[in-house]
C-alpha cells in the first residue's frame, strides 16, 4: 500500500469513473489518516503503520470486495443512462424539429422523394431479377439453345446430355376451347410440352397423370392437362374431369381427353403476359433425323441440371453436342448453329435483355438519392452552424462530444425512419403510376411487390442515409473549436475556410450529378422522338385489329377461305367500317414466320436456303392498313381458289436485294426451293415488328388453297373510335359461327405503342428521375449560395458603405457563386459524353456522346442553377449597408 | 479496548446518523464513532467501507471526492432524502427496541421472583 499512486493512473478517470482506482485512493486515505493520528498519539512511524493495517484488517478482502461493488454499480449506472439518454436525446429533437417546422418538412420531403424512388426502382429489379422462379430448386434450370427455334429432333439431341437430368421442348400454342352450356366458346392459349416437363419444374398434377413418353405420337396424343384456375372457371373443379373428352381444337385434335389437372399455385413458364392455361404433349409421327424432322418447330428447350453439374458444364456438352450435330447434317445446320449454341440459367435468359437497363436505372436513381442526402446534409450543416453558440454553451457546461454528436444523429435517425417510411409510400403510388405491375412492360414485372426484402432496402436506404447526412455536419457543428465561438459571441465574416469548400463541392458535385441524369433523360426522350417520328410503313389510325381463331381441324380444306371473305364482307356492311381485310400475323408484334426461299436466277447456296418473313394476307388488307402498293397489283379474290396458280407480292426490300434496278412482276420465287409462286406486285416496307428494327425482306401470298389458315387477323378500318366497334365485332364473328372463338380485338394503334411499352417506361423513369434531379439540384444551389451570402452580408454591407456599386456587388455575387456551378457542368458534360454509352440499346436514331442533346442538358442546368444563384445574389446586392453596419 | 459485538444494522445507522450532521470521508465517520462513544465502540473498519459503499448503493449515501485540509483526496459521504428517511425510521425502531430492554433490564422484580 505504500507505493506512490503512478501518475497515469490518474489519467485513465479522464475515460470515466475507474472503481479500481478510487477504492485504493479510499483506503489509501483512511491509512494515512489513522497514520497521521497514530504518530500524533506518540506511535514511531512504522508501528503506526503496522498498527493502521491490522485496524483495517484484510485489506485484500476488502478491496476485492469493494472494486466488485463498484464496478457492477458502474455498470447498472451506465445502462440506465444510455437507455435514459437516447429517450431524452430523441424527446429533445422531437422538439426541436416541431419547432423548427420548415425544416422538418423539408428535410422529409427531400427524403420521401429520394427514398421513395430508389424503393420504387428497387421494387422493380426485386421483381424482375431477384425474385426466384416459382419452382422448386429454381437455380437448376437452364435454357438451351441455338437460337430460339429447334425441330424436335434437334432439341432432341442436344438436351441428351450427361449434365442434364431432364428436359422439354416447349411451344407456345393457341387452342380453341368449343362453347358448351353456360360457357361460351373461348381462345386458351397452351404450352406443347414433353413428358420430361414435370421432372424439369418439379410439379405433378396435382389431379390424375403426367404426360407419358408414348404420348409424342400422334395417336396417342389426343390428351391434356388443365391449369387449376381453368379447371375452377371452366369445369367447377370437380375431381371427375379426369378422363373427360372435352373439346378442344387445335394442334391436331378437336377432342381431347382430360388426364391431369396441376396444383393451385402452379403458374406455367411463359412469355410475359400470356398465361398458357392447358398442357397439350408435343408429337411427332415417325422416327426422324434432325434433318428429314419437319415437324413444327418448338420454341424453347428448358431443361434440369443434373446433381453437381454446373451450367457452365452443360453449355460446354450442349456446343460440343452440336459442333457434331454440324458436321453430320452439313447443309441443314450452319455455322450460326455452331455460334449460338449453348446453355444459360432459365431466370438469366428471362431478364438478359433487361438487367443492364435496370441496373443502369437503379445506378441513376443512386445519383438521386445522393443528391438527396447531400441537401440534407447542406441543410444540417446551416442549421449546425446556427446551433454552435448553443452547441458551445452545452459543451462548456460539461456535455461531450460524443453526447452532442449522438443527439445530432438521433435527430437524423428520426428524420430518416419518417422520411423512409413516406417513401415507401411513395414508392408504392410511384408503381401505380407507371402501372409496371399491369403493363407486361419488362418480363416477370408482374412480381415487383412489396416484399420483406423491399421494406428491408427502404430502411437499410433510409439509415445508411441518416449517416450519410447526420454524421459529417453533426461532426462540423461540435468541431474541437466550439468553445471559441463561445468567447466570440458574434458572427465570423464569413464562412470558415473547410465549410467555403466543402460549399463548393457540394454544389460542384450536385450540378455534375443533375446534368448527367438530365443528359440521360434527355438522350431516351430524343430517342422516343426518333422513334415517332419513324414511318411504320402503315396507317395503324382508326384500324381495329381483330384476331380470330376458328378451330384449325373444322376449318380445313376452303373453308377457312370462305368464312373469313364472309366476315370481311359482314364487316365492311357494318355502319362505321370502310373497309377490312385479313393478314395470319398482327404487325408490330413478336410473332413472325420466316420461310427459306430460293428466287429465280439464284445458284442454290452450299448451305441452308436464305430465308424471309413469310405472311398471308386476303384481298383488301393492303388498302385497309394503308400499305402502299408500288407496283403491279393486289391479290384478286380469283386468286384465293384452290386451282388458282399461286401467286404473291413481295415489299419493296425484297425487290431491291433480290433485282437491283430490275422489275421484280411476273418472275417466281420458290418457297422451302420447291414451291414456286408468281411476284404479281411490289408493297411498301412495313417495320414488322418493331419501329426500332429495320424491315426485313417479305413475301405475301393469297389466304386460300394450300394457305387457307384457319386463324387470322381481320383488320378493320373504321371511321373513327375502333375500340366502340369491338362488340359488335364479335356478335359478328359469334353469328358467323359459335365455335369460333375472338383472340382479341383492338386499336391497332395501341399494337403499335405496346411495342414501344418498354423504351416509354425506361425513358418515363429515368425522366421523372431527372426531373427530381433537377429539383433537388436547384434547391441544394440555391441552399448553399443563400447560406454563403446570408454568412458574406456584413461583408458586403461594408465594401457597399466604402463605396462599392450594387452592379459590382451582384456581379462579384453571382461569379462567387456560378464558379462551383461552372465546374460542375463541365465534370457533368464530360461524365455524360462518356457515361451515354451504358443507354446502350435503349438509344435510337442518337448517338450515346450526341453533343446537341448533351448541351442541352447542361443547358437546362445552366439556366436552372444560374436562377438558383442569381435570387440569393440580387438580395446580397440589395442589402441596406447602413443597416447591416448598426448590426454589427 | 475490548472490542464489542454489533448487533446487526447497528453499523447502518450509526452511520447514517453520523452523517446527518454534514458529509465526512470514511476515516472520519470511524474516528468521530469511536470517539463518541468513548471508544466503547470500536469500529470494525473492515465492514466500515463495505457498509459504506453498500449504502451509497442503495442510494441512502452520495459519495463526491474532495481535497482535505491536509491536501489529500478523499471521498466523502453524504446523506441523501432517502438516506434521511431511513434513518427516521431506524432511529424509531431503536428507540422502541431500547425502551423493550431497558424495561427488562431496569424493570421491578416479577412476583414470581420472590419465590426463587
């Protein structure tokens, strides 16, 4: 006990209480003093020392004793005072912010706004490209490929591999569903599928059987199974529908026997919105060869890994299946075969196209959460430096840092939580807007819902946010220097020198961040314009776009012929029609057929025939849809009987590629090389599919003899108001024949502006992103130059009494406060000339790096961050300098 | 100086009482004990502190460090409201416990006695 206390001992209190310490220093005392008493009564040093410790006894005991009370006091002591602090740190700003009521509202719209947007988009990549397939072991299943159509037997082969445990091809079909007592007749689509199918999904039927492999032939493939939902609407869902023939035309069969139906929850893989509701078995007669297959071809081959193999493995045993496949069938399949032959997750093929514009998306609205935070952060730094002098006092009397810090961030974690919860809310009025959920507009955009994951990114956003905003100004505000401000008492000249240039950078940075999303915008908006401003090489105005589907197995022979010239004839008699017309495909859609062809004068190539769009049309469809014919003549009626000579028009592509300079009439064309039909007219191009893609060279030959198609699309032209005529058009079709069912029917404008759903959406998005941009950009400007004003007020009011003009004082304003703003537009065009590329497909008919749309965004900023300075500007300038000097 | 038994909670307000007349370090509320009651009673200063602490614990004491005259650190004790009440109370419960034993001890032959 006699050693001399060491002195850093003393220092570790300037952590906290230490209850080591202070019950040696405790008992030190009491020795000393009973020492000092001891010696007083006439004790020799030593014994009283003796004398002092055997009164005190175990003094090891007691020292133990009383640091383990201490240190569990300190402890209770330190919790109820944490626990108490926060409550009272978070009443206290509850207060302050109800006081200060424009800056709470500020503060949460700024955040709402910000929040709301990312969980919004977020909401939608959650959707599109997290959300797992609703099938077991999901990850598992990949999609194969050379390109996107197989014959059987091709799909076939290269699904026969060892990283494969299952696999099936996969068309999309429509059926006719015949009418039967209360139920009308109706289109449904289906999904042709191999047995293999539900060892790939993993789900059975939930009622009856799977398909059987013997079902591929013909014979025996009169079979199908119904979706939940069908089965429900349809057959009431009664249980003994299993071994039901119900009617159901199409792909080969009028009637077929009901053998499955699939579990409730089950939703087949499919394009987006076209839900299949039945499962017919593909089939296919004989043994057949990848090249003697002419089979219809299936659209997908979706397969499972097997256990342990990687879709790295089976893309490898895919191309090395068809680099083989290649070399036997030389002349069937080509090169193109051999490129694009592989394997890929079943979700990655889905949303491929899609992820890289969203992540762009997600990236852009990034930028504007940042923008966000760093008003906010403006508008706490201004508020911090309002609060020094009280900050000061509170420091002076005893508060810490860390307290004074951790009140600042309660006060952000409060704004935070309020503002991420008004986002969320926000975001949820946001999709609404964009109707992403109703609109098919992306694949899988159906699923982009409120999730635990969504409600997890807001809050996770809104704290990250709350640290990104609180914690450098509450930092700022309670600086080492705090207490000067105390001894001051009076306002500096000017902003100190780090908030000059954190000031600067602010501003800097915000007006590059606004004018690369401005850019962006702007570019996908020049890109729609472009796109408008395309010609379809049709009039799609007042054409009503009516398909129908008559059940393919009761129309065969002429009859397809004869009932479609009866409904055109039906249609054109009706009041408000000018005329109709049929084509077998809607343009402006996915759905093509191409058929290979060799034109007269051709040297067959040395591998498969060339091949072009391929479409039948009746007489009058041409005139009804406005495409032009250029030359020769449209097809006669006289044309469509079943002995006529088969003839056809080509578009004008065609002509050029085939004849340059030469007229095309009279000559042939030999389809699949064998069947030859006779070019009797030239017709406009018609950007088929979509305005971004070029026409393609095209053949159209007469509905009727070998081509009497049993499904169609009529084609209206009416005389104003298609949609009105939609009921009436289908009374006509039903009085033609029940058992023909109306796939759909509408304004053949509205085809065309769902072709371009996707780009309207993106461009919508990043649009009302850069327009938040914008705002936030503005407001964050003018936040700072009215703070480094307000703060450069005494020093204008003097240089004004020493004589300076108020044009000298606005203009010296307005230079001090567009210097950052200059600077951050030239970082802004630069980031934007080269950050337009990541648009990438998004773009048409403008260049990534265009300069005219790139100024003119920056333009846009210019003008908008200049008004931002120049209001601040005028009223420094208009400071009354007398008034400004009494204040001082 | 023999030393003598405590009856328990006698060192508590002892203590407590010492205390009510203004704040002292641990070695004085020991020294004025032992001088008070003519060092009759010797303070165990081994279960002085931990009473102390004990005590200050239970919120009857607050403790503040103070430099002395002789300019050396030492912690201080001092009553607080709840530390005022209990000693109310404990001073109550000892004065009816004295008068139940002096009435014992002080009190007149039982008729019972004469007997004996």
């Amino acid at each position: 006990m006699s050693d001399p206390i060491p002195v850093w001992r003393r220092y570790l209190r300037f952590f906290g209480p230490d209850p080591g310490a202070d019950v040696e220093d405790e008992l030190r005392f009491h020795l000393e003093e009973r020492i000092d008493a001891l010696v007083a009564g006439g004790l020799d040093r030593e014994t009283a020392r003796r004398e002092a410790e055997r009164r005190l006894g175990d003094v090891n005991g007691i020292r133990r004793e009383l640091t383990r009370m201490g240190q569990k006091a300190e402890r209770t002591r330190r919790h109820r005072e944490s626990a108490t602090g926060l409550v009272r740190d978070a009443s206290h700003a509850a207060r302050r912010l109800a006081k200060d009521r424009l800056f709470a509202a500020t503060a949460l719209a700024t955040l709402a706004l910000g929040v709301g947007a990312a969980v919004a988009m977020f909401t939608v990549v959650n959707g599109v490209m997290l959300r797992p397939l609703p099938y077991p072991a999901p990850e598992r299943l990949v999609r194969l490929s050379p390109g996107q159509n197989f014959n059987m037997a091709l799909a076939d082969e290269v699904s026969d591999v060892p990283a494969l445990s299952a696999s099936t091809g996969i068309s999309f079909w429509g059926l006719t569903l015949m009418g039967e007592a209360d139920h009308r007749t109706e289109f449904v689509d289906a999904q042709v599928v191999d047995a293999g199918y539900f060892d790939v999904f993993g789900v059975m039927p939930a009622l009856g059987r799977p398909f059987r492999p013997e079902e591929r032939t013909p014979a025996l493939s009169g079979v199908v199974i119904l979706t939940d939902g069908l089965w429900r609407t349809r057959f009431g869902g009664d249980p003994d529908v299993i071994g039901r023939r119900i009617r159901l035309d199409g792909y080969g069969h009028r009637v077929r026997e009901v053998v499955g139906v699939m579990p409730p929850g089950f939703r087949p893989w499919g394009r987006p919105g076209q839900e299949s509701r039945v499962l017919i078995p593909l089939n296919r007669p004989g043994p057949r060869t990848v090249a003697t297959d002419s089979t219809w071809y299936v659209n997908y081959v979706i397969a499972r890994l097997a256990p342990r193999a990687t879709v790295d493995a089976a893309a490898a045993q895919v191309r090395a299946r068809t680099d083989r496949l290649v070399e036997a069938y030389p002349g069937v399949l080509d090169e193109s075969t051999r490129a694009s032959a592989g394997a890929m997750g079943l979700l990655d093929s889905m949303v491929g196209d899609v992820r890289r514009t969203l992540l762009t998306l997600l990236a852009a609205v990034g930028v504007v959460v940042v923008l966000a935070c760093a008003n906010l952060a403006n508008l706490m730094l201004a508020r911090g430096e309002q609060r020094r002098q009280e900050l000061a006092v509170r420091a002076a009397l005893g508060a810490g840092r860390m307290r004074l810090v951790r009140e600042q961030l309660v006060e952000s974690f409060m704004l935070a939580a309020a503002g991420g919860a008004l986002g969320l809310g926000l975001s949820r009025a946001l999709l609404g807007a964009l109707r992403i959920t109703d609109a098919s507009v992306l694949p899988r955009s159906e699923l982009a819902a409120l999730d635990g994951r969504v409600v997890a990114f807001a809050f996770g956003l809104s704290l990250l946010a709350a640290l990104g905003f609180g914690l450098l100004p509450a930092l700022r505000a309670t600086r080492g220097d705090v207490r000067e401000d105390l001894g001051s008492g009076q306002r500096q000249l000017g902003r100190s020198r780090p908030g000059r240039r954190s000031g600067f950078a602010l501003v800097a940075s915000e007006v590059a961040l606004a004018t690369m999303l401005v850019a962006g915008a702007a570019l996908l908006l020049s890109s729609l314009r472009a796109l408008r401003s395309v010609d379809p090489g049709l009039d799609p105005s007042d054409v009503l776009a009516v398909e129908v589907a008559a059940p393919p197995a009761g129309y065969g022979g002429d009859r397809a012929r004869a009932f479609y010239a009866a409904l055109i004839e039906r249609l054109e008699a009706m009041p408000g029609v000018r005329r109709a017309g049929g084509i077998h495909l809607t343009p402006f859609t996915e759905s093509n057929w191409g058929f290979p062809y060799l034109a007269e004068g051709m040297e067959p190539p040395p591998g498969p025939l060339p091949s072009a769009n391929f479409r039948v049309v009746t007489p009058g469809y041409f005139e009804t849809v406005g495409q032009p014919v250029l030359s020769g003549r449209d097809i006669a009626s006289s044309d469509q009987s079943p002995d006529a000579a088969l003839v056809g028009l080509i578009n004008r592509r065609f002509a050029d590629e085939l004849w340059p300079g030469e007229d095309p009439l009279g000559r042939t064309i030999r389809l699949f090389g064998s069947t030859p039909f006779t070019i009797i007219g030239v017709v406009g191009d018609v950007h088929q599919h979509a305005l971004d893609r070029e026409p393609r060279p095209e053949m159209y030959l007469a509905h009727g003899g070998a081509w009497s198609l049993a499904a169609m699309v009529v084609m209206a032209e009416t005389e104003g108001g298609p949609a009105a005529l939609v009921p009436a058009v289908r009374a006509a079709v039903a009085e033609l024949d029940p058992d023909v069912a109306v796939v759909r029917a509408r304004p053949l404008h509205e085809v065309l502006g769902d072709s371009m759903v996707q780009r309207r959406f993106f461009a919508g998005v990043l649009t009302f992103f850069g327009v938040l941009a914008l705002a936030l950009g503005a407001v964050g400007v003018y936040g700072v130059m009215s703070y480094t004003m307000g703060a450069r007020r005494a020093e204008y009011g003097i240089r004004m009494a020493l004589g300076a003009r108020r044009e000298g004082v606005l203009r010296s304003a307005l230079s001090r406060g567009m210097a950052p703003v200059a600077a951050g537009l030239v970082l802004g065009v630069l980031a934007s000339l080269a950050g337009g590329r990541l648009l990438g497909s998004l773009l048409f008919g403008v260049r990534p790096g265009d300069p005219l749309t790139v100024a003119a965004a920056a333009g846009v900023l210019g003008i908008v961050a200049f008004t931002a300075v120049f209001i601040p500007a005028l009223r420094i300038a208009r400071v009354d300098a007398a008034r400004v000097l009494r204040a001082r | 100086m023999d030393d003598q038994q405590f009856l328990p909670g006698t060192l508590e307000v002892l203590v407590l009482k010492t205390l009510s007349w203004g704040a002292l370090h641990g070695y004085g509320i020991a020294a004025w004990l032992e001088e008070r009651t003519g060092n009759v009673l010797t303070i165990e200063e081994g279960s002085l502190y931990p009473a102390l602490h004990r005590m200050e614990r239970k919120g009857w004491l607050e403790a503040e460090w103070r430099i002395t005259e002789k300019k050396r650190r030492a912690k201080y004790y001092r009553l607080t409201a709840a530390g005022r009440a209990e000693l109310g109370r404990e001073e109550k419960a000892w004065a009816r416990f004295a008068v139940a034993v002096s009435s014992v001890l002080e009190g007149e032959a039982p008729a019972w006695a004469a007997q004996g």
